[in-house]
C-alpha cells in the first residue's frame, strides 16, 4: 500500500516487542541496583507512573530519556540497545525453534 498523507499520519514507531525487552534490561538492572522503582524513577528524573509503564513495555523511551536512564543506571545508552537487542534475538529463536 502506497503511504499517502493519511496513513502517514496513523503510523506509529510502537514497537511492542522492542518495548518489553527494554523494560525488563533496565528493570533488572535496577533490581541488580537494589532499588525500588519509585526511588530510581526520582533520581533518573522520570514521573513514577511513565517509568513503571517503560518497565513493563507499554510505552518506549525517547533517545534522550534512553541515555538518562543509562547514565541513572551507571552503564553506556549502547549497552542498554545492546542487551535488548539480545533479548531480541534470544526470544525469536525459541519461537522459531518451537
């Protein structure tokens, strides 16, 4: 289908698996941290709320909340894109060995 003004305007960048994956590195890596989500949300400067849907990958972080969150967790933002990527590719496989 041709992408005309209108579906361009429908489009979303969403990426739902992407989303969870990147939610469970950063909340394991909080846990690894001994943090509760309230407190680490406080100190990345992210509302509470937002942060807890990140976790839990209804909603996906902008490049620059992406880096606050790493700089917040002590590593790189390349590593976080790292470790969800592998998460990535960890889950395609069992599906498509299944």
């Amino acid at each position: 289908m041709p992408v005309t003004k209108s579906t361009a305007r429908r489009a979303t960048s969403f990426e739902p698996a992407a989303a969870k994956a990147f939610g469970e590195v950063v909340r394991s890596l909080r846990e690894g941290q001994g943090l509760a989500q309230d407190q680490f949300a406080l100190q990345a400067n992210v509302d509470r709320s937002y942060y807890g849907k990140l976790e839990r990958g209804e909603r996906q972080p902008s490049l620059g909340l992406l880096l606050r969150i790493a700089k917040s967790l002590g590593v790189p933002g390349a590593s976080l894109v790292e470790q969800t990527e592998t998460r990535l590719r960890r889950r395609k496989s069992k599906t498509d060995g299944a």
